[in-house]
C-alpha cells in the first residue's frame, strides 16, 4: 500500500502540471483550444484546497 503523504505529493506534483500545460494563452488552452479552461480551474481549486499553508507560493496568477 502507498504511504498516503507520497500519494498527496504526486497529486500536488499533478496538479502544478496540469496548471502549467493548460495556461491559456491568446488562444485559450493550448490543450483544451478554450478559453475557459475546466483542467485548469479544477487543479488550481485542488491546490489551493491542498497543497499546503502557503499555496500562493505555487499557485501562479501570471505566466512567466
């Protein structure tokens, strides 16, 4: 059985994946070709819910 902090720290490693492949640029999601893209919002909710007391520390509101 997996040791339950490793699961949380791939699920947390996931979601700034999924946040970073789906940052919609001019064209909406690079992936989801929308502008409003649900990945995106849902790993972003999972992290802010999740990732620890400082999520601001990896949540980015711009693109670098």
């Amino acid at each position: 059985m997996s040791d339950p902090s490793k699961v949380h720290a791939d699920l947390v490693k996931a979601a700034k994946k999924m946040v970073t492949e789906h940052w919609s640029g001019p064209d909406g999601c690079p992936i989801c070709r929308v502008h409003n893209c649900e990945a995106r919002a849902t790993a972003r909710r999972y992290l802010e819910e999740h990732a620890g007391p400082a999520p601001a520390a990896i949540i980015r509101t711009e693109r670098l």
